[in-house]
C-alpha cells in the first residue's frame, strides 16, 4: 500500500471536517481524555524550543497544571510550575513572583520565586526568608501601588525603573510585563516577566495570555490562604490546648507553670519580656495617688475616681527574660521601681480587675543592667472573669484561665506535696535497711562456705542436689544458706550467663530479697524460699520445664522467691477489716498485689535489677509473668482455675506423644498461665507435701500466726476468735484445698506423684492424731458426765436427808 502524503492527508481532512471529527471522536478522543487524568501523567509538550501553541498542547497544560493542584498544596511549588508553563508561552527570559506583606506599618514586596524560566527547577527559584530581595520601589512597587498591569516595552524610558536588582546580578532588564494579584481589594502579590525573547517587548497577545491564566494564580493563592488561615487557627487551639495540659504536669512548681504557658504564646505577643506578680492584698497600704489616677487615664482614656488607700502589695515577681540567655528569676519583696512595676499598671489591675495597655513610653532609659528601655506594656489580671476584647489580649485572657488553675494546682500541690515526702523519706529508710550492703554481698560471695570457686578460669558452684528434691527441708540451713541456694537455682536454669546477669547484682537482689521478709512466724524468708525451691523442682524434677522458655523460666522462680515479700502476718480477711493502707491502696488480692508491689520496687532499684540486660520486650513479658503469678497465690482465684486446669490435664492424655503435647502447649499463651499459675498455688501449700516430720512441724508455726492474729481481732477489731483443733483443721484442709491440685499434677506429670503421696500420708497421720484428740474428748465428756451424775445423786441424798429431819420436827 503507497504511503499517503502529509499534505495530501491535511487537504483531505480540511475538506471534509465531519469525517475529521467523526474519526477523532471515535478513535483519539478517549485516549486523550483517559491520559489526561492519568495520575503519573506529565505535559507532553515540547518545549525544548519556542513555537506556536495548538490547541490541543495549550488543553494538556492546563490539565497538567489542574493536575498539580490537586497533588500539590504547597503554594510555591503549583505557581512555580504554572510561571514554567506562562514563560513559555510567552517567551519570557525569566519571571518573578514578588509577596505583598506590611512590615512595622510599612508596604513592602519580597521575592518569593525568582528568575524562574522554562528549565528552572524549584530549589534554584525559591528564595528562602535569609536571601529574599525587598522591593519598596520600582516597577513592582508602582505596579502594587496603582493595583494596574503594565506593559513596559523599554524600561529605560520608565521613571518608575530602578536598576538595583541588574546590577546586584549583572543582568539588563530591557522590557517589563507586570501585573498585580489581588484578592477581592487586598494586594496578594506582583508577578513580573522580563525580557521577551525573540522580539524587543511584550505584545498585547503576551498580556491578555498572563491575564486569562491569572485567574488560576488567585485560585492557588486562594486555596493556600485558606489552608493557612486553618493551619493557624489549628495551631491557637492546639497552643490552648497544650497550656492547659501543661498546668496538670508542672503542678510542682509555680514559676515553671507561668513559664511554659506564657513562653508558647510569646511569638504571639512578639515581646522581650514577661514577668508574673503574686499578689497579697491583705499586708501593705499603699496610696494611689495622682500619678497613678493620670496613668490610668492615659491607659484607659476614660475618666477616674481618685481612690485614697487600697490594700495592694506584690510579694514576688517572677521575671522571664527571653533576650540574650533565656532565664527565669524569682525575685521575693520586689522594689516599686522593679521594671515590672515602675508602668503602674499593675496596680491598676489588682484595682479594676481588667486589662491596661500602655502604648507609650513608660520610663526613659534603661531599666536594668541589661539596657532594656520599655516602649510599651501590656498588663492583665489572672482572674475568673470574661470580657469581650480583641487581638491579643484576647489570647490573655485564654490563657489568665489557664494560669488561674496554675495558681490554684500549686497551692493544692503544697498541701499534699509535704506527707508525700515523708513518705518518700521512709520509703528511702526502708529500702535502705533492706537493700543489702556491700559487706553482705561480700559475705554472700565469699564466705565461710564459698559459693564460688574458680576452676580453669571458669566460675562453679558448689553442689547442693537437695534443692531437686520435693522433699527439701529448710531447718538445717541458716538464712544466708537459703540466699546462696536461691542464687544457684538461678544458675541451674541457665539464665544467668544466658541474659548477662551481673553475679553481685545476682547476689544482692536474693539477700534484699530475703530481708524484705518480717521476722514472723510463719511467713519469713524460709516459706518465701521454699516456694521458690518448689516452682524450681516442679520445673526441672517435674519436667515442666518443657512448656516454658528460659527467659518464663527465671520469672516464675523469682516469683516465688518474692511473692510472700513483707507479709505482715494476717489474711486479707483481716486486712479490709482493719482498714489497713494495703487494703485502702488495693480492692482485692490486697496481699498477693502488696507482695507484687514491693518486690517490683525491689527489682527496679539499679543495683538490685537482675533483669538490667533484657530487651525491653523482654523485660515487659517478665514483669507480666510476674503479676500473673504472684497473683495467683490468692487461692480465691485458685478456686476459679480449677475446672479450667482439669480440663487441660484430660486434654493431655489424648495425645500418644509428649513431643506433640509439649508442642500443643508451647503454643497457646493462655494454656502456659493457667499451668503456671496452679504450678504457683502448688507451690504455695508445699507446706503439706514435705515428708511428716517436716510439715507437723510448719504447721506448730502456721498455727502460732493463726493465734497471733486471733489476738490482733481480740484487740483490734474487738473480734473472738474460734481456736479449732489442729488436727481436724488439717485434715480439712486437705481434702478441700491442697488434693485436687496435687492429684491432677500428678496424671499431668507422673515425675510430681510424691506431691501427692505425702499430702496423702500427712492427712493420715493428723487423722490419727484427730481420732486419737477425739478419744481424749470423749473420754473427759464421758469422765464428765459420770461426774455430773455423782454430783447430782449426792446432791438429791443430800436434800432427802434435809427433808426427813425437817418432818420429825414437826411431829414432835
């Protein structure tokens, strides 16, 4: 098929126009208008060289340019793409956007975009506020002056050029096409082409283009005034907003509270210095004479009553000072020609209770060794009070509400600032007798029975198997035995060199640990070590282990070394009842939560931290394990967990492999807490599984602190309480609280059988001792009762006898 002639296919289609759009429509147009709102689409125009628009490339400019606005908020960057296009169009050299603003009461023009050309690039055109060029005059001044676009075809012929900006670049401005962007009657700024290339000025075409596409120029300058005007309203609230909160942080310190409500506001106010008076009405008489009754009438421009004394003294000033180095002086019993006071205008606000502003000259010369000479004052009461004014003392008044709970927040702050001390100065006492010295650590390291020995370069303990067993008994070992065996635990679970646990912080936190303990019957170090011994051979004898990482592994023993931490002796019962703090401080598990508490106070002291090299996800997942499980211990939660516990036990023996059930259980978080936690009440009546010889002994101190509170209700809440027979209180306790858990832990883990034998065993030993108890009973009833009965048959042999003597009387 012969090629067909451009010209031969122009002719063709300018002759026959409805084929030509017929075609158009049907074939271009929807690819045109489908690029067009392409979102990665870019003006295909060629402007590698100036030529004549069409109108199809003049539409695809316009689109690019709709394109950009939508994509581009920021005002520089859209009119700097349109003034690419326009210089372009127009074949300008260069082209300039000057921004119409008022300075100190003067219109002024500065330089925006400059030299922007159709190769520009935004980074070499856009001035920063450092470099900007201020234009008071010349063609852009006269052109924002008069409001009206010039044409100027030879610059050398206007009186209005100026050739400053030419020689600063070494550039000749030949011709000049200016016009004016208003916004309704308000002068928005100047836009200036120079230099026509390719012929000597502009032409009318060249100023009725600029024109038709000014209006696109409003719409940007529109679309960002707006946006600014949102962004600073936006930016007032969020001022506001911020005051108000910073009143409730810096409570503590009056002087802070006024400095970082008023310094947010000083760019508003554009002051040198602010200073705050705390006014005390009630100490000093001072008169107000006529001085303050003509500056009062300067300030306010009204007539004034002469007031002869009012009761006004300032007692402090705080003085904020922002010029050279920012710093805050506090200034008691301040001088009445402090710079602060010397306007008066103070004085006139403790007196009205309203605002003055003083617009001239208050003092001639400096005011202070810093040569700061007042020009003006604004001076506003802090009070509860709303008056319509504008500008910024509208902005003072929003803020005097702000301040007013300043004022109003330190004072309640000092009221309750001084026990809160106290109570951190015995909190400091406390610790410091608890936390362990650097001569009991040494003792802990060191001592007569060396925890330590160095073998091959390489630290080892001494061996202690007794802390496997379930059987371990305490009595033979002294306190800082027991924190010697609490350290090596650590370090049989592989933990210490695995999470770069320093050995003297080791050794500190379970010697603080332990004298966190009272020195009470029952709940002391001994019981609060035993049930970390026992969560240590559920893990490691038991094989529990299985389901828990190292890092669980190290929170649930350390749990149970601290969970009983500062036991006080008595049950939670007693607690509330007594009204306690810890019961005041907690709703419920009021014990479990204080022991909780204090062990964590414990734990975060840097000295005692053993978790100080743990991540902080680590660190977070620990503390959680720990709240889990020292809560646990409240066996009222204990009785909730326990269908929950018996159904995973079942569920574990559906699967044929400990392989898939360790990994079953490994993981479900939820499964791993509700193990723990009975693991921990488990460990929490061990008292009842040691052998017998053990646990008839615990129970004589059990039951000491049992008597011990009994006497506290009798004195204290004027309570009796029922002393029962131990015997039959163990055997109770026994079958209702302690052998569910140990008979499922024992179908869980076969390896924990003895914690259950014992239990077992223990129940029949104090069921003999009941039964034996119950024998002596009934025999001293039936002695008893064989007693009274001799009693009553003397009595009645007696009174027989008195009646027969008394009927012979009678007789005779």
């Amino acid at each position: 098929m012969a090629a067909v002639d451009q010209d031969v296919a122009e002719k063709f289609l300018d002759s026959h126009p409805d084929f030509a759009k017929q075609y158009y429509d049907a074939k271009l147009r929807p690819k045109v208008i489908s690029n067009l709102f392409q979102d990665n689409m870019t003006s295909q125009v060629n402007i590698s060289s100036f030529h004549e628009l069409n109108m199809v490339e003049e539409s695809e400019i316009i689109f690019d340019m709709v394109r950009d606005l939508q994509e581009n908020l920021q005002m520089e960057k859209a009119i700097f793409n349109f003034m690419k296009h326009l210089s372009f169009m127009i074949r300008s050299e260069k082209m300039s956007l000057f921004m119409y603003r008022m300075r100190n009461g003067t219109a002024e023009l500065a330089t925006r975009l400059f030299n922007v050309h159709k190769d520009a690039t935004l980074e070499e055109c856009l001035v920063q506020p450092d470099r900007e060029i201020i234009f008071p005059i010349g063609i852009v001044g006269h052109v924002a002056t008069t409001k009206k676009t010039v044409n100027i075809p030879d610059v050398s012929q206007s009186s209005h050029y100026s050739d400053f900006v030419d020689q600063i670049q070494e550039y000749q401005t030949k011709s000049v096409l200016a016009t004016p962007i208003m916004s309704g009657k308000d002068m928005v700024a100047v836009m200036m082409a120079v230099n026509k290339i390719g012929a000597p000025h502009f032409t009318q075409q060249d100023e009725e283009t600029l024109l038709k596409y000014l209006n696109y120029v409003n719409l940007i300058l529109r679309v960002f005034h707006l946006s600014y005007h949102h962004n600073c309203e936006t930016r007032r609230g969020q001022v506001l907003l911020w005051s108000a909160s910073k009143v409730f942080e810096e409570i503590t310190d009056i002087k802070r509270q006024f400095h970082k409500a008023l310094y947010t506001i000083r760019n508003f106010l554009n002051c040198e210095r602010y200073s705050v008076g705390l006014l005390d009405m009630t100490k000093t008489k001072v008169r107000l004479d006529r001085k303050f009754n003509l500056l009062k009438a300067t300030a306010c421009q009204c007539s004034v009553t002469t007031h002869h004394y009012l009761e006004v003294n300032f007692y402090k000033v705080i003085d904020y000072i922002l010029h050279g180095k920012e710093e805050i002086k506090v200034i008691p019993n301040p001088a009445p020609d402090h710079w602060a006071l010397a306007s008066g205008l103070p004085y006139l606000c403790a007196i009205d209770a309203r605002w003055f502003l003083f617009p001239c000259p208050v003092q001639k010369g400096p005011v202070d060794t810093s040569g700061l000479t007042i020009k003006n004052v604004l001076s506003h009461p802090i009070v509860n009070k709303k008056e319509e004014i504008v500008q910024d003392e509208t902005l003072m008044e929003s803020l005097t509400q702000f301040l007013g709970w300043s004022v109003l927040n330190t004072d309640t702050y000092d009221k309750w600032n001084k026990p809160e001390n106290r109570k951190d100065i015995f909190q400091d006492m406390v610790l410091y007798h608890i936390k362990c010295r650097t001569d009991e650590t040494q003792n802990v390291l060191v001592g007569k029975v060396k925890l330590f020995t160095h073998t091959g370069g390489e630290k080892q303990m001494y061996n202690m198997s007794e802390i496997f067993e379930f059987h371990f008994c305490d009595f033979e070992h002294s306190h800082l035995d027991l924190v010697k065996l609490g350290i090596k635990m650590h370090y049989e679970l592989g933990v210490v060199d695995k999470f770069h646990i320093p050995r003297e912080t080791l050794a500190r936190c379970c010697y603080s640990l332990s004298k966190g303990y009272r020195q009470i019957a029952y709940h002391n170090w001994s019981r609060g070590f035993n049930v970390g011994q026992t969560m240590f051979t559920l893990l490691m004898t038991g094989d529990l282990k299985r389901y828990y990482t190292d890092l669980e592994t190290m929170a649930m023993v350390t749990a149970g070394l601290c969970h009983d931490i500062d036991h006080r002796g008595t049950n939670n019962l007693y607690q509330m009842k007594s009204g306690n703090p810890p019961a005041k401080l907690h709703g419920s598990s009021i014990l479990e939560r204080h022991h909780l508490e204090t062990g964590k106070t414990l734990l975060r002291d840097p000295a005692l931290n053993i978790y100080q090299n743990l991540s902080r996800a680590q660190h977070e997942q620990v503390i959680h394990l720990t709240d889990i499980a020292i809560i646990a211990t409240d066996l009222t939660l204990y009785f909730k967990k326990r269908t929950v516990f018996q159904k995973i036990v079942d569920q574990s023996k559906t699967y044929e492999s400990w392989d898939d059930w360790t990994k079953y259980m490994t993981q479900e978080t939820t499964r791993k807490a509700i193990v723990m936690a009975m693991m921990m009440t488990a460990c929490d009546l061990s008292a009842i599984a040691k052998p017998w010889e053990i646990q008839s002994k615990v129970v004589l101190s059990v039951a000491a602190e049992f008597w011990e509170q009994g006497d506290l209700e009798r004195t204290v809440l004027e309570q009796q309480t029922k002393s029962a027979d131990l015997p039959k209180m163990q055997c109770g306790f026994i079958d209702f609280v302690c052998a569910f858990v140990y008979k499922e832990f024992s179908r869980f883990h076969v390896e924990i059988t003895p914690m259950l034998d014992r239990p077992l065993n223990n129940r029949r030993e104090w069921n003999a001792l009941k039964e034996v108890h119950e024998a002596k009973l009934a025999a001293l009833e039936e002695a008893k009762t064989a007693k009274e009965e001799v009693a009553v048959a003397t009595t009645a042999a007696k009174q027989g006898t008195h009646t027969h003597t008394s009927n012979t009387y009678v007789v005779n």
